[in-house]
C-alpha cells in the first residue's frame, strides 16, 4: 500500500508534541507527495506541522517559513 500526502501530513502533525524530529521528516515526505498527486489541502496541513516541529526544534526561521506557505 502506498501512502499517501493526507496520511503521512495527519501523522505528522499528531506527532509533534511527542517528537517534533520525526514529525518534521513526515511532513516534508507529505509536501512532496502533495506536490506529486496535487493535494493543496494535504500540503497545508503538513506546512502546518513543519512549523510548530521547527520551531520546537529550535529553528525559528524555518518554523515561521513553513507556516507562511
């Protein structure tokens, strides 16, 4: 089964409080995939967890850059 750009941007953001690191790869393999099936929806929903992981990974740059997309 493949996954797909909604699933991987869900799992993401579910898991940013509990490990921003991991969360922060998903969400960019969820830009990707929304960028590839096109799914703006799914891509904003992994923006939206690409920047609350930056910022809790210390950088601010790119957590402000994410959630401006």
């Amino acid at each position: 089964m493949t996954e797909s750009a909604e699933s991987a941007a869900s799992f993401a953001l579910d898991l940013v409080p509990a490990d921003p690191g991991r969360a922060a790869t998903y969400a960019r393999r969820a830009i990707e995939l929304a960028r590839a099936e096109p799914n703006p929806a799914a891509k904003a929903m992994a923006y939206r967890a690409l920047g609350p992981a930056s910022h809790e990974l210390g950088d601010i740059d790119a957590g402000l850059t994410a959630l401006r997309q």
